[in-house]
C-alpha cells in the first residue's frame, strides 16, 4: 500500500508543469519513453474511455474503449483536500486515465491523442483475467440503496482457534476505505462460478458475525475458497458458512468500493510477530516434514515466543522463532534465543494456524 501512494504521488509530481500555477499538469503523451513506461508499471489500471454514469461527483461508470492495463467498469477520482488536487468527472467526458491506488488523481488523465495512444499500444499489458466474465448490471433498487447507518464495530477475531478461516480475505484496494466500507458495498455473489446471481451485497447487508478484523478496527470477508481461474467462494452470512457464495476477481475491481483478494500468506508475510492460535505446545523442524528432525520446542504460551516469517512453502512456512519474544516484550528481554526451522503454518479445516496482532502489540 505504501509503494502503491508513493507511486501515485511521484506520477503527480513528475507531471506538474515546472513554474505552473497549482493544480495544472503537464501533457502525459510527452514524457520520455522510460517515465511513461514507468507509470504504465506502478499503475494499478491505464485505460482509454468515456464516463456513461455517474454515481457522484467523483464515481463514476465508464465504456472501455481501450485498455492498455487491467479491467473494471467503474473508475473513482481523487477527493481534494489540502495536500492533494482533486477533480469530479464530467458525464460524455473521454480520456486516458491511469489509475493509482484504486483513483485517478488530477494528472492522470489526458487526451486520447493519436499519438499517446500509439505509445501505450506498445506498452499494453496482456490481462485477460476477465475476458468472458459476466458483470450483472446493478438493479435499479440496488443503485438506489444509499449508504448505510453507522452499526457497531463487532466482527470476528482471527485468534479464535475454532474458526475457520479458509484460504485468504477480501477488502477494498484504498486504505482510507477500510474502516467503514460495509456501509457503501455493491457487490455481486453468485450460486456458483459462472452461474446467476445468489444476492446482492448492499449496504448493511453484511453483519459482524462474518468479518472478521485484519487491522486497527478494519475488518474483511474471509475467502473459503480460491480457483486459479479467479473464482472466489466468499462467506457473507456467518461463520459456519451458512451464508456463502461466489464472486470473480474482476467483480471485486467493478464493486463498491473497489475491492481486492489477498490470500492469507500474502498477508502474514508481512504481520509481525506471528503466533499460533491454538495455544498448545510446537516443534520446528529442520525441514518442512513432520518426520523432519526437531530443532527447538515453541511455548504454548504465545507471550512466550515470537515468530518471524521467512518463507512459504505450500503448508509449511520457514520461520524464525525468538524465546523469549524480543517483539512484544516490555521491557525488551536482555537474554533470548533465535532458532530458524520449519512449522506447519496452515491446516484443510480451519485454515492458518498461525495468526497476528491486528492492532499490534
């Protein structure tokens, strides 16, 4: 996310006109071969269309009339606010947008001249992930479903050791939307891959009892299953998956808000410390076998120990466990012990044992 928000803010930069006055950008189809090649890169989409529709100001539906980079029917614009330009669409209005952090800031539309066309053509990144899916038009009454009242924070927690926690998660792509963004989603669930519509999720549709919290009062839909065709079974309607159902990949680019699926490992990659969440006693291993030789016993206690990830491997994960945990501790421990092995980090059933401090330590 950090990279994604420097990216954004370096293609604002490098396209300020030099001496201009705030807030105007110089003409994206004239930056030199290696710059435009760089923002092709760093942006999440880059596409040449014509706003349809708009949902407001800054919301808006679009007729791809091509795309150089990624997929979606829906584009947002960057809010204004004292540090950043913003701009609202303007319906019929038809562009070169390149979008950076789930928007397009002020200067990154331009012209659809022949000439930056002709550019991007050669810089055009294959992507057909969504060729041949299906994208419902919204109902009417599911356009009309305004933004829901604030309900209470009350979603599930990962270091429940009963709770099945299935593959990965979904939430949206923008930082700034993760704390709220149940009371604005519009997303299509299916029967199954390819099939009808199950259910629109709409505003307040969606109860705590399926979140479940990935950060600082943010929380996500846990994913039970993901196909390598982009299929997704979501659970929306409890946690014994009671409620559940299918979205693709490029649903989740077209939804309200723009959301995205991150499987588990992505995210623990990053999560440190990590601990296992049914509190019994562990062993790591020299290799990613339960008959591989013991290196060390891990403490039930999670206070005891902390977990550092290295590598996945399939179910297995290459970690570095201290003992004492030098990560949580107040005051730090003057005397620990480092180990580097083997743990099984995940299971069929439940999914990963090991979890993290979503509100840190």
């Amino acid at each position: 996310m950090i990279q994604r928000i420097a990216a954004a803010a370096a293609l604002f930069a490098a396209l300020f006109s030099a001496g201009a006055l705030a807030c105007s950008c110089a003409d994206i189809s004239r930056a030199a071969p290696a710059r435009l090649a760089d923002f092709v890169a760093r942006a999440g989409r880059v596409l040449h269309a014509r706003i349809v529709g708009l949902q407001s100001p800054h919301e808006a539906r679009i007729e791809v009339i091509e795309s150089f980079k990624g997929s979606g029917e829906r584009l947002e614009a960057q809010r204004g606010s004292e540090a950043t330009c913003g701009f609202a669409f303007a319906p019929g209005e038809e562009r070169v947008y390149f979008v950076f952090s789930g928007a397009v800031n002020l200067c990154g539309r331009a012209a659809p001249s022949a000439e930056l066309l002709e550019r991007l053509r050669k810089l055009k990144v294959a992507d057909a992930g969504c060729e041949g899916i299906v994208h419902p038009p919204r109902p009417p009454a599911i356009s009309a479903v305004e933004e829901a009242d604030p309900s209470p924070y009350e979603p599930l927690y990962g270091y429940d050791p009963d709770l099945a926690l299935g593959v990965g998660h979904v939430r949206p792509v923008r930082e700034e939307e993760r704390d709220d963004w149940p009371r604005r989603l519009k997303l299509p669930v299916f029967t199954a891959p390819g099939g009808e519509v199950k259910i629109w999720l709409t505003p307040g549709s969606v109860g705590g009892d399926v979140l479940i919290e990935t950060g600082y009062e943010t929380a996500s839909l846990v994913v039970l299953q993901a196909r390598p065709d982009g299929w997704l079974q979501i659970r929306f309607g409890g946690p014994l998956a009671s409620g559940a159902g299918w979205v693709h990949r490029c649903h989740l680019d077209a939804a309200t808000p723009r959301l995205e699926y991150q499987p588990w490992e992505k995210l623990l990659a990053v999560a440190v410390p990590l601990y296992f969440r049914d509190q019994s006693p562990r062993v790591l291993r020299k290799a990613p076998s339960n008959e591989a030789p013991a290196i060390a016993n891990i403490p039930a206690d999670p206070n005891l120990y902390g977990i550092q990830p290295l590598q996945f491997r399939g179910d297995w994960a290459r970690v570095r466990v201290s003992v004492p945990s030098r990560h949580c501790a107040d005051p730090k421990p003057t005397r620990f012990k480092v180990y580097e092995g083997w743990v099984r980090w995940r299971g069929a059933k439940l999914g990963p044992a090991l979890w993290y401090y979503t509100r840190g330590c």
